[in-house]
C-alpha cells in the first residue's frame, strides 16, 4: 500500500494498519511525505506563530521506515499500479490512498507575480505550511512593531492575524466580506470576535477588497513588498504581508491520472476513488458533495478506511458532523481565572485573557426554526443555537465555553430535545 500524504490524515491511516508499531500485519505501508520536515499538525502553527509553541511540539507520531521523506509523488500510473516521485524512484502499489491534502489559495493581485513567474515578492508569505510559518517568524523577529497586512478574515487569517500581534508586529487585518469569520459567525457573535482582536492592537476594515501590491526592486533584483494598494485607491505600507485567502484541495495527481475530480477527489461511502484500487482521505477528498477542510473529517475518514481495508465487515463513511475550535488571546489588565483550559472554559492568566470559540452545525436559521440566545455584553459572551423540529441543528459559542461538551453531544447524536431553555444553561441541562 502507498500513501501520498503526510499529513494528520495519511499518516492517521498508516498508524491505523500498522506501520511504525513494529506488528506483522502482512501489509506492507509506505508513506510518500514532500516536506522535509518531521510530520506536524498543521491546526497548531498559529500557536508556533505566536511564540507559545516549540515546534517540535506539533509533532505527530513517526511512523518510523513507512515514512519517505522529501520525496514528492508527481505522477500515478494506474495502469501499470505505480507512483513515480521526483527524485526518480517508483513505488508499486496494490492498493493506493491519496491525502495529498490541500495548497492555499493565492488571489489576483496585481504585483503578486511577475509574467510567466511564480515566486512571491520577499515579505508576502502564504500560512499553510511550516515553512511558511517559521519564515513568517522569522520576518517579524527582526524588531518590534513590524508593519504586517494579513488578507483574508476567515478562521486562517483571524488566528495568523492574533499570532502576530502577540509576537509584538503592527497588524492590519483586510477582508473583502462584510464581517470577520461570516462563514461560521452570524452579526453577533462576528462583532464580538471583531472588538476581542481590535482590542488586541489588530486594525480591522472589512468590505475592504486589496487589489494589489507595492514592490520595490533590492541591489541583486530580487522584488520585496513595501505596500498594498486597496481598491479605492487607499496604500497601506507593508513589511509583510500574509495571503489567507482559504484553501482549495490538492488534485492534481488525481486529475492527471484521470480520476474523478469536482471541487475535490470524488470518493464514495467506502472512501473509493471512480478506480477501486485508489482511495482519497482528509482535505483533497469529496464524498457526498461535501470537502470539510478540517482535522476531525480527515482523521474519521483515515479510521473508517483503515476498517474497509482490514477486511472486517464495517460500516461504510457517512459523514462527520465537524465542530470548529478557535482559541484567541489578548493582554488583560488584571489576572483572572475563571476555569481550566482543558474544559474548553474561559480562562486568564498571567496577564492574558482568552477569548473561545466553538462554532457547530448550521449557524443560520431557516423560516420555521427556532432560536435561542443568551449574550451579555459585560463579559462579553454569547450564546446562540437553531433547533429544527426536536433537533438542534447548529449553534454558535463565543466567550464561554462550559455547554460546549452537552451541546455537541446533543448535536452530534441528533438527540430528540424536549426542553429549549436548558441548552444554554452552564451545566448544559445536565
């Protein structure tokens, strides 16, 4: 077996049938990894960004010889069942698992490239990667008060965004969409999310579209941002500019290879690509019309193919009901506590404040449903949930996060409610 893909997803999977474990399962695992460094969960780099994580604290578990490092897939012969990589080798498989995962998405922008180039100028950095995150560090280390310009106010941009202004950089924050997070968030609870960063130091200006970028040319030729130039016709200058503009999945082995591909690789219930010897996983894959793009789908999907492929009869993939974590700090002005990290509740320390967040489900209401809601503005939380029929459908949680564990569960189990004022209690109606 051969998986292209090292991140939480593949390498979930290889762990699952064995490889690393030192067990004979009579399956032999190799697992094709491009980047050069140990495995890492991607969710944590905002976390390296801001200084409060090593490195090497993203770790994930080393699958030991399964594991080619650097070593990039470039094509799938599904003829003749092999892998070709960039350093000219070849991998045979008999069955093949692709989590090639996804690329951020670079916009438009006039100065982004040069004709026929495709390097990025010095100081504009895409967030995806660890690359991406130890140069971003690295561009913000040189001094205090670095002019930095994130585009994008989605989850990606409102955790780079706090990231660097906690390593101490002048952070502008520009999303073209009228509130921050409007994919999760509705008014409310975007406004809230919107004074927490801006109490943080971070400028914020929505429906605000950046056209392109100022550049100016170094003593060897080399081209590096000094600005960005906003739609009306507004310059901003700039050290650094970050691209968080989302993410789109990788598909292009599985393009070139001739299989099935919408907005990602086509996969049905048994996680099979349109060729039944090739399976997709985590972020590159699309079943049932849906690509989650989060850690929890990619790592119920790596669990449900390693039961398909151990031959024991098991349940087909029908899903996942995802719930989206966010954690933000900010300086406080005096030491507070008021619960434990682990419980998901708010908590200050040593000078900070943390903001939460947790966002499930469907978040808009339709005609029909029914709201319930809880805000106070003094501490600034809020809580919000749409019950369909007897069912909670969705719900938002900002600030306070103690119903957190009843609400999902409830959500999750599609749970029959009898009660609607129970939900936002803080036991969560237990």
């Amino acid at each position: 077996m051969v998986v292209i893909g090292a991140g939480l997803a593949g390498l979930r999977l290889a762990a699952r049938l064995g490889a690393g474990t030192g067990a004979d399962t009579g399956r032999r695992v190799t697992v094709l990894g491009e980047e050069r460094h140990a495995p890492y969960n991607r969710v944590l780099l905002a976390e390296v960004l801001a200084g409060r994580y090593a490195p090497g604290v993203t770790a994930l578990p080393d699958p030991g010889p399964a594991l080619r490092r650097g070593v990039r897939a470039v094509r799938v012969d599904r003829a003749d069942r092999t892998v070709h990589c960039d350093d000219g080798s070849a991998e045979r498989y008999d069955a093949l698992v692709l989590a090639t995962g996804s690329n951020a998405v670079l916009p438009p922008l006039r100065g982004l490239f040069e004709p026929r180039g495709r390097e990025l100028p010095d100081g504009v950095h895409a967030f995806r990667t660890m690359d991406d995150c130890l140069a971003l560090s690295a561009a913000v280390a040189v001094r205090s008060g670095v002019r930095a310009v994130v585009i994008g106010g989605g989850l990606l941009g409102v955790s780079a965004a706090r990231a660097l202004a906690e390593r101490g950089a002048q952070v502008v924050l520009a999303q073209q969409g009228e509130r921050l997070m409007e994919r999760q968030l509705d008014a409310d609870a975007s406004a809230l999310l919107h004074a927490h960063l801006t109490a943080l130091g971070i400028e914020i200006h929505t429906r605000c579209r950046v056209r392109g970028l100022r550049t100016t040319r170094g003593p060897a030729g080399g081209r590096r941002v000094d600005g960005v130039e906003f739609a009306d016709g507004y310059r901003l200058d700039a050290e650094v500019v970050v691209l968080a503009c989302g993410v789109r999945p990788r598909t292009g082995l599985a393009l070139a290879a001739g299989l099935d591909v919408r907005t990602g690789i086509v996969v049905d219930d048994r996680l099979r690509t349109s060729d039944p010897l090739v399976h997709a996983i985590g972020d590159c894959a699309e079943h049932a019309g849906r690509v989650y793009g989060l850690a929890g789908p990619a790592l119920d999907q790596a669990d449900a193919l390693a039961r398909q492929l151990g031959g024991a009869t098991a349940p087909g993939y029908t899903g996942t009901r995802a719930l989206t974590r966010l954690t933000l700090t900010t300086p406080a002005a005096s030491t507070t506590t008021s619960g434990t990290a682990t419980s998901g509740t708010a908590t200050a320390t040593s000078g900070t404040a943390t903001l939460d967040l947790a966002v499930f489900g469907e978040t808009t209401a339709l005609p029909g449903d029914d709201v319930v809601s809880l805000a106070d503005a003094t501490r600034r939380t809020y809580r919000k949930v749409v019950v369909r029929g007897d069912r909670l459908v969705g719900g938002v949680l900002l600030g306070e996060l103690s119903t957190v564990g009843a609400l999902a569960r409830s959500w999750q189990d599609a749970e029959t409610l009898t009660d609607l004022s129970h939900l936002l209690t803080d036991d969560g109606g237990s």
